[in-house]
C-alpha cells in the first residue's frame, strides 16, 4: 500500500508539473498571437497590408546577407 501511495504521489506531481508547463507555452503563444496581430494592424494603418509583410519577411535573409557583405566590404574584410 505505501509503494502505491508513493507512485500516486509521484504521478500526481508529474501530471502537475506538465500542466504547468503547458499552461506556460499557451501562455507564451497567446502573447505572441497578440504582438503579431498588434504588429500587422499597426502596419496595415500605414497601408502595409500582410502580403507585403510576408514578402519582406521571406526576403529577409537575402537583405542580411547583402548588409552583411556591403559591411564587410565598407570596413575591408
């Protein structure tokens, strides 16, 4: 019975710890959800609608690599 007792405990505080972090990611995703609806209406105010976004975020490792080479080039790397 002890041993039972034990692995109940043992599953219960397992089972708690799990609920928590699950209740931290949906927590963080919320937030974020939020940022980015917040982040696409302010742009969308301004006239950048979601296409446009999506577009400078697809090209956005092109535009790093040629601000990454146009910087070396000004300090001669």
């Amino acid at each position: 019975m002890p041993t039972e007792l034990i692995v109940l405990i043992a599953a219960l505080i397992v089972a708690w710890l799990v609920f928590q972090a699950l209740i931290k990611v949906l927590k963080t995703t919320f937030s974020t959800a939020v940022a980015v609806f917040i982040i696409v209406v302010f742009l969308g105010i301004f006239g950048i609608g979601s296409e446009d976004l999506i577009r400078e975020i697809t090209n956005l490792p092109d535009t790093l690599m040629r601000l990454f080479t146009n910087t070396q080039s000004q300090i001669g790397i």
